[in-house]
C-alpha cells in the first residue's frame, strides 16, 4: 500500500522574527564567494506539529503489545477513556464555504452536483416532506437561485426551499433494508454511504451537511491512519485512533452556525472520505480492518469509549510522527493544554515504514539571504531548541562575522524554514542539522 502522509490539522500562531546585528565590517560590504557555501542541506525528522498522538509511534507500541487506552495513556497526560454516552449524530459539512475564515479551504460558487448510484432515492423538503423520488442512477443538480433558495433539479424538474434534503436507499433514514446506495458530490474527496444530505444557501453556494452516526457511520469514513496497519500488529493503534477521532469530534459537538455542522471533512478538523475509506481495498478488505477497530471500541449509537481529561472529552490532536520527543502544545502554538505536554517518542523513529524517521530540504544561499537578512550566510545554526527538540531559534552567520537570529514558535518556525526551501515546506520543526556545500 503507497505510504501516505497521515497528520492533524493545526493553526500557526505568528510570532516575531528577532534579527540581531553584531560588530563587524558594515553589512554592504561583499564577501568573497568561497566564504560562502552556494546552498545549505537541511536534515531532520518527524512529520508535523507534534502535539499529542505520534501516530507512527502508537504503531510500534501497538506492536510492543501496549493496548489502545494504554497508548492513549502515553500520549496524553491525564487520559481516561471510559465507555461513556455519546451524541448520537453528527453533521459534517463536505461542500460549502469555510466556517473557519481559513485561506484556501472551502467552497464557492452557485451549482454542485450529487449522484446517487446503486439503489432508490428521493428528495426532501422540511415542512412538506417528499417531493421527488425514483429508483436506479441519478444525476441531480443542486443550484443556489438568485432569491437564495436551494434549488435541486432532477431530470428537468426542479423542486426548492429554504432548505432540501436528499436521502437513498440503504440507510438509518429511509429504507434500511432496502439496496445499498452511494452518493458523491462533485469536487469532493469522499462518497457516502451513510446518513442523508443536507442543503442549505450560504454565501450563494450549496452548503452541504452529511448527517450521520457518530460512533460508527462517521468514524469508519475517518481516514487519518492506514488500515492495512491492523495486518502487521497494529489494531490497537486503529483503536486509539478511533478514540481520539470521536473524543475530537464530540468537543466540537456545540456545532458551527456558520455551516450548520459540528465538523469539516477535511484537515481542519479531521478527515473524513465516507464510503471511500470504509469500502477500501478489494472488497472493502482494508476497510473492513477499519470498522473493525472502530467496533471494538463502541458498544451502541450512543455509548462508546472517549478519550477523556477530567471526565470530559477533549480535542484529542494527533500527528504522523516526531523527531524522538512529542511537544508541549504552548511551544507549538499558543494555549498550554494540560493533556498535551511533551512526552519521549522513540518508537516513532522505530515504526516500520515510517519515510519521515529522516529527511533533508535544500536551501539556497539567496534563499538564506532572504530569510536572515544577510548578505552572504556563511553557516546557518541550531542555537535554541523547545522541549521536545523541536526548533525555536537559528542563528545565521555571514563571513564577516555579523549574525542574525530567527525565532518562533515550533510550528511557525516549521512554516517559515519551510518557505525559504526548494521545496517551499518542511514536514516537520525537528531539525537535527544543517550543513552548508
């Protein structure tokens, strides 16, 4: 299976650039090139933010016998994860603007499509009830009009409201018995076996709700972790992950107006493919690993073990892997979160298939110009570290012995060094050397 980039969403928090001039010759003096390397190599490891979970380190320590709560447990100081009641559903927005005010997140415009494959299907309209139904595949137009209705056009037809549903065959809705059906929308990544459609206007563009079972119809769609690893040891991983995926979802149950969800389908919260995730592999072979680790932590539609601190559930943040330690969430970004403080995370660097236990970036001397300020960078350094080994300050020297610093925040500085790379990114702030050529 290709290894893929499994990480949590995080905001960066801005913080100041400290630029410190010492003695020396006056800045615009040139320096000959041999004084100078013509790019710097950049190695380190990890992959983002690194508060909370490593999910490549509960890998190994599932596969060192440790249980789903006892990884939780490690992670997260204080940990409890009880069975406990749940809400019973939740609605996830998968197409409409950003709730978040997020740069590059969300959608915009007038018309999407949905497509129902697979089995029966009918449209809705709250206060009236039924206004459309039919049986076998079916193309549907969904359109914001100019007076801000929803309109949804099905073969010529075109039914509207304030607000319209569309439901399929094969679910807690309608028909439960009844064939299996699928539903996508364009421009989505997910398809949806589950729940039903909401549509409401916002901004003039469909905003679009999947509405479904939070212990079970939406985590078996969470693809934030590989199946295939409850193949090679790892179920308990799986199911520390469920965990920390419904205690996240549950503290953001008070919902969001602006989208009428509780969650987005994507890194912003967390990420969720629907039937793409549970029906993964041949057969859903991969994908029935999946449910099967959401199961082993679920007892009913309403009951089901949390993730909790001080008896209740928290957002449970988790990442792909650290550099050895995770982090303190106020060295990341700003809150100090009595669950996330840096704890040691060796078994990151030891899990199989881990591609980010090392990795190096290029970074051009103009590059390095750019970012410190100097005219010529002769050496760049790791002066200042936080807790977790992540990077809080780089000093760059220019031949004539003049330095400037660059400080932040771990994530920020990730964004930062990121930038001012070939490769415009970094994968992560543990950066263990940086050596010029």
């Amino acid at each position: 299976m290709k290894q893929q980039k499994w990480y949590q969403r995080t905001v960066a928090i801005v913080t100041g650039i400290v630029l410190a001039a010492a003695g020396g010759i006056a800045a615009g003096a040139p320096a000959a090139a041999a004084n100078y390397p013509d790019r710097f190599t950049i190695s380190g490891s990890g992959y983002g933010h690194g508060v909370g979970m490593s999910q490549y380190g509960a890998y190994e320590l599932a596969r060192q016998g440790k249980s789903g709560v006892g990884i939780l447990k490690h992670y997260y100081t204080g940990a409890k994860a009880p069975y406990t009641s749940t809400p019973k559903r939740i609605r996830v927005q998968v197409h409409g603007p950003d709730p978040y005010s997020f740069s590059g997140y969300g959608d915009s415009g007038r018309n999407t499509w949905v497509t129902i494959r697979g089995g029966d299907w009918r449209v809705m309209k709250p206060g009236t009830g039924m206004v459309a139904k039919g049986s076998g595949d079916v193309r549907m137009k969904v359109r914001i009009g100019n007076r801000g209705a929803v309109r949804v056009n099905v073969n010529g037809k075109v039914y509207k409201g304030k607000m319209m549903r569309i439901q399929w065959s094969g679910t807690t809705f309608w028909r439960p018995n009844g064939k299996k059906a699928v539903a996508t929308i364009d421009g989505t990544h997910g398809s949806y076996r589950h729940g039903r459609m909401t549509i409401v206007n916002r901004k003039s563009t469909p905003n679009i709700t999947n509405d479904v079972l939070l212990n079970t119809e939406y985590l078996y769609g969470i693809a934030e972790m590989p199946s295939s690893w409850g193949l090679n040891g790892g179920a308990n991983a799986l199911r520390a992950q469920a965990m920390t995926a419904r205690s996240y979802a549950i503290s953001k149950h008070k919902g969001k107006p602006a989208c009428r969800c509780h969650v987005v389908d994507d890194v912003r919260d967390q990420y969720f493919s629907g039937w793409r995730k549970e029906n993964e592999g041949t057969g859903g072979y991969y994908g029935a690993v999946w449910k099967k680790a959401v199961d082993a932590t679920t007892r009913s539609a309403t009951t089901a073990r949390v993730l909790q601190v001080g008896g209740r559930a928290v957002a449970a943040y988790y990442f792909s892997s650290s550099g050895g330690r995770t982090a303190n969430s106020e060295d990341v970004w700003s809150a100090k979160l009595s669950y996330a403080r840096s704890v040691n995370d060796p078994y990151s660097l030891r899990a199989p298939g881990n591609s980010y236990s090392s990795w190096t970036r290029t970074m051009t001397q103009q590059q390095a110009r750019n970012l410190f300020g100097l005219n010529n960078v002769a050496k760049i350094e790791v002066t200042r570290t936080w807790s977790s080994g992540q990077v809080r300050t780089l000093t760059a020297t220019q031949p004539n012995g003049r330095t400037a610093t660059l400080s932040g925040k771990a994530d920020q500085m990730r964004a930062w060094v990121g930038r001012a790379t070939t490769s415009g990114s970094m994968p992560a702030s543990w950066i263990t050397q940086i050596r010029g050529s």
